[in-house]
C-alpha cells in the first residue's frame, strides 16, 4: 500500500480526552475516530489490525471445533422475558420500540438467542456436542465510557455458545475453550492469565476471565508467579482428547481479580512467589448449567428415549478491546509496537527522497518484491521531510522499517530497523529481503 494513496489522519498533538496510553496512540496513529461517547469509527489502519485479531480467533475457535454463524444485533425482548432477564438486566441494555410498538433491544450479548436457534433444530443426543459462536458488534450503555475503546458502549466481540448431553460434557466443552483462549492471546503475543471469576448476569457456577497484566490495567489482581513461566499448549493439542492436566496446570496455581482475592491464601504463597499487579480482560468463559435450556425448554432426547434439558456454556472474547490491550502490553515513548502476528502491515518502506530516480527504483523494486513475497508494506511515497516519516513508522509501530536514501544508496545498502528492539543494520537489498522473509514469513 502506498502512503499517497491511504488514509492515515495522524494527529501531531495528543488529544485532550485521552487519558490512558492506548487511548491516546490509537487517535494519534488515526486508527479510531470517536463518534460519541463511547462509539468510534475504525479507520483504515485500525480496521486492518481488528480484522488480523479477527481471524487468529476465527483459526483457534474452528481448531478447538466451534461453528461460526451470523446472529443480529437486534433481539426481541420475548426472548429474554422466557429467560427472566429481561427485567434483570440493568440500565446497560439499551431498549427500543419498533414501530409496531414491539419491545426490542440492542444485544449485550446472545444467550438467549442462540439458545431459541439451538431448540428449533437440534431434538437428539446425537446431535451433541454443539459449539457455535459469531464475532458482531454489541452495544451496552456504560454509565461512563472511558479509556477509548477499552470501556466502549460499542464493541466487537467473540461469542461462542456450547450445548452437550450432562455436566461431564459440558466440562470437557469449557476445557476446549480455555485451551483456546490460551492459544489465542499466545499467538497474539499476549500472556493471558486465567483467573477464577463472578459469573455475574450471564449465571452460573463456574467462569475464569483471561487478564493481560498491564500497568493500565483497570483492576487489581494476585497470582502466582509461577503462572508467568507455563507455556502455551502446543499448536498440536488434540483439542478432543482430555484436556484437565492442561487446564489443572493454569488453574491450580493462585490467581484471582480483587473481586475474586482470598487474602489468606495469597499469603500462603511463598512471598517471592506473589505478583500484585493491574490486568486488563480480554477474555470470559462460563458454565452455566441448564439456566437457560430449562427456562426455554431447550431439551433433547437421550438413548434411553426421555428429554433432558441441554447444559450450556458461553465464551466471550472482546475483539475490539483486545487492540487496546495490545498497544497497553507492546509501546514506548514514541509509539505502538505491534508484534508482527497482528500489525498493519509488516514492514513500513520510507523513501527519504521521493523523485529521486535511483531511490525510487531501489523503493520500487524493494516494495515489489516484499509483496511478492507475501509481506505486507506500508510504502512512503510522499515527500515529507524525513523527520515526519521517521515519526509517523515509530508512531504507528510496524515491526520493519526500510529505510532508502540517496547517501546509502551510493554504497549499495538500505537501512533496516527493528522497531521492538531498536537495532538497525545496514544490508543490501538482497541481504535485507532474504531478513525480512526469513523474519516474516517463517
């Protein structure tokens, strides 16, 4: 993509609303733009990093055997009078009429619809088990939305939706999706600590939420430190075979949010085992029994030939906070640090002389044969002064940068910076390729 045909708004000045450092870098880098309180435009930039998220959680979610569909915005508050939380749910549902005086709201999520689709179709055992999520926007009315995009009104969220036969199931079903969301965070370059949770109005007995510890963070939280040094479960995890030594092994140590903490067993911890830190939540699982089958009649027969009502769980991943979370876990002084898995694009090539014949044909040929390869480029074509150029790469965080000039040029070389680490080397064109595939594409 050449910068002289894209649509990156970059703000010089720090926006006085910002008050937290992702807040501040997405407007800055001309990711978002807020609408109204709470609600925000995604612009180019920010749209391509939402879509990149997007799809390592669509990988991991089919990976572990969730089925994806589409579901509306739009729910009929009948469905959620059956389940009796229509009433209960609090000022955060935002509640319509249509024009036929039919009572409606905007989805804080799908229980109750999914759970409606599930007893039209499904009647046997047979059938189970059953996981089905979509990735849509939702909509709750936050008394005080605040840090962007982190306490929006509207989000974009990952909800997966699992229906089996009993408890056992149920259990091995909210297994698959905690292995999951450990793969998901991991291969975003994220430690995502699972943390025993309230299971608040969505129900239930059993729920964990998935923190990202970041000094932003906006609640306190205990652990173990042994957490920290577990690794990620290996890419060949059979997702269908027993699962508990995996999800014993992160749920035994200590962990909990501060609505969660035990002082006591805390400290019962070695005291160079203790970490009190902020975390942010990314991700929340729940098992809830047959809350919602019972209350809505969603039944199947079993081999014996009676009904039994389903046991359900629910897993949210929130998409569109999960880019705040990132640019909390991964910046500096100067900018966003985007691990590649989800950047933008991979590499961003500035051209410190644009019109210059022989920087132009180095950049030329260099952006050619990088897409060629698979790399995706953010090209600087413009002819800004190069202290801007330098600024706007370090500001929106790309993991490469080329740069060309004249001077360099001359000796046959281009400049290659790491933008994590700060390390530059000059190479040839053909040495800084070969890097950049070798880096990029392995």
């Amino acid at each position: 993509m050449r910068l002289s045909k894209y649509f990156l708004p970059i703000l010089r000045e720090t926006p006085k609303e910002a008050e937290i450092v992702s807040h501040r870098l997405m407007l800055r880098a001309g990711m978002v733009r807020q609408q109204s309180a709470g609600i925000y435009s995604w612009l180019p930039l920010g749209h391509r990093v939402l879509r990149k998220v997007e799809r390592i959680v669509e990988e991991e979610q089919a990976r572990a055997g969730a089925v994806q569909l589409l579901m509306p915005t739009i729910q009929s508050a009948d469905l959620w009078r059956e389940s009796g939380r229509y009433d209960a749910y609090g000022k955060e549902m935002l509640r319509i009429t249509d024009r036929h005086e039919r009572d409606m709201l905007f989805g804080p999520t799908n229980e109750e619809m999914i759970t409606d689709i599930f007893r039209g179709y499904v009647r046997s055992y047979k059938d189970l088990p059953l996981n089905l999520y979509h990735i849509q926007w939702k909509f709750r009315d936050e008394v005080r939305p605040r840090f962007g995009i982190m306490r929006g009104r509207e989000f974009l969220m990952k909800d997966a939706y699992s229906f089996d036969i009993d408890k056992e199931a149920a259990r091995h079903a909210y297994n698959r999706m905690f292995v999951a969301y450990l793969r998901t965070f991991a291969r975003m370059g994220l430690k995502a600590i699972p943390m025993k949770a309230d299971t608040g109005p969505i129900g239930g007995d059993m729920s964990h939420e998935f923190i990202i510890l970041a000094s932003t963070g906006e609640s306190e939280v205990f652990l173990n430190k042994a957490l920290l040094d577990l690794d990620t479960p290996a890419e060949d995890t059979d997702f269908f075979s027993d699962l508990t030594p995996i999800v014993d092994a992160w749920t035994t140590p200590y962990a909990a949010t501060d609505e969660m903490h035990d002082a006591a067993a805390f400290d019962a911890i070695p005291e160079e085992n203790r970490v009190s830190a902020r975390g942010i939540e990314v991700g929340h699982i729940f098992y809830f029994g047959t809350k919602y089958s019972d209350a809505m009649g969603a039944k199947v027969a079993t081999s014996e030939g009676t009904e039994v009502p389903v046991h359900m769980g629910s897993y949210g991943i929130g998409v569109s906070r999960l880019l705040g979370a990132l640019i909390e876990a991964n910046h500096d002084d100067d900018g966003i640090i985007w691990p590649a898995s989800v950047a933008p694009f991979h590499v961003g090539l500035v051209n410190l002389k644009a019109g210059d014949e022989m920087t132009d044909a180095a950049c030329e040929d260099m952006y050619a044969k990088l897409e060629a390869a698979g790399i995706e480029v953010l090209y600087d074509d413009t002819d800004n002064r190069a202290g801007a150029k330098f600024a706007t790469m370090d500001l929106i965080g790309l993991p490469y940068q080329v740069v060309a000039g004249p001077r360099g040029l001359k000796d046959g070389v281009l400049e290659v910076k790491n933008r994590a680490t700060g390390e530059k080397e000059m190479l040839s064109p053909e040495a800084t390729l070969n890097k950049l595939v070798a880096a990029l594409t392995a």
